[in-house]
C-alpha cells in the first residue's frame, strides 16, 4: 500500500496546496515509487479522482488510492495495480472525513544512472503529469 512520506503531513492545515511522495506499488501504473505530488487538502471529490486519506485502522498512516464511487458512509476507494491490495477491498469504506485531499500533478523525479540522450528526451516529456480522473472506473467494477 503507498504512504506518503510524512512531509506532506506539516504544513497541511495553513496551506490549501501542498505535496506528498508515494512510497510502494498499489497505484502502479499511474503513480510510481518515489513520484512526487501536488495535492489540493480539502477538494472536492469525484468518482475517478486520486485522493490522498487516512488509513481508516491506522490514522497515523497517509495513503493514496482512487475514489470510486460514493457510498452511504463515505468513499469507495480502489489502488489502480489490483494485485498490491491495501484498499477498500480489505477495509471497507472509508468516511468522508479521512479522504484529505485530491492530487492534481505528479512529477518523477529522473532515475540515477540514466544519461543517455533518449533517457533525458523520455524524462523529460513525461515528468510532470496532471492526474487525471480515471472516467470509466465505474464500468470497470461492473465488469470484475
């Protein structure tokens, strides 16, 4: 299950922007270890949207998921790499009062040891990314 480095924790109250750092595997492929993340606290969400929220048994751990849809006592939320697990298929719903945030870019930091030119070119293209809502996550619970 990602957490969050706990830098994105400080700060979080004075500021409505702030930024976060995923460490593990469960948003593969949309957000990688080590990916960097601006996340609006106290956004509006939306089905489809990547959120940042506390863990509903342990609330001294950030994690990031995708808020799938609504549901009587709060969010549905869902990793995007199915075989990570740690998402509300273990835990349930999670109340709207524990999902914080919503991230709008991630930027990936380049990997050491890459030097090459097309490294550099593919780096630099693909950095910094909006996250965007996933639209056909409902569809896709449907179809499991």
């Amino acid at each position: 299950m990602p957490e969050l480095s706990q830098e994105s924790e400080r700060g979080r109250a004075a500021l409505p922007w702030g930024a976060a750092e995923v460490t593990g595997p469960s948003m593969v492929p949309t957000l990688l270890h080590g990916d960097r993340l601006l996340v609006r606290w106290g956004a509006r969400v939306r089905p489809g949207d990547v959120v940042i929220l506390r863990h509903p048994f342990q609330q001294d751990l950030l994690v990031v998921k995708r808020a799938t849809e609504r549901r009587d006592g709060g969010w549905w939320v869902l990793g995007d790499n199915t075989f990570a697990g740690g998402d509300s298929t273990d835990y349930g719903v999670v109340p709207e009062e524990l999902v914080l945030g919503k991230v709008w870019f991630r930027y990936r930091p380049p990997t050491p040891g890459r030097r090459s030119p097309l490294a550099l070119a593919r780096w630099t293209v693909s950095a910094v990314r909006p996250v965007l809502p996933e639209r056909s996550v409902s569809r896709r619970l449907r179809a499991r």
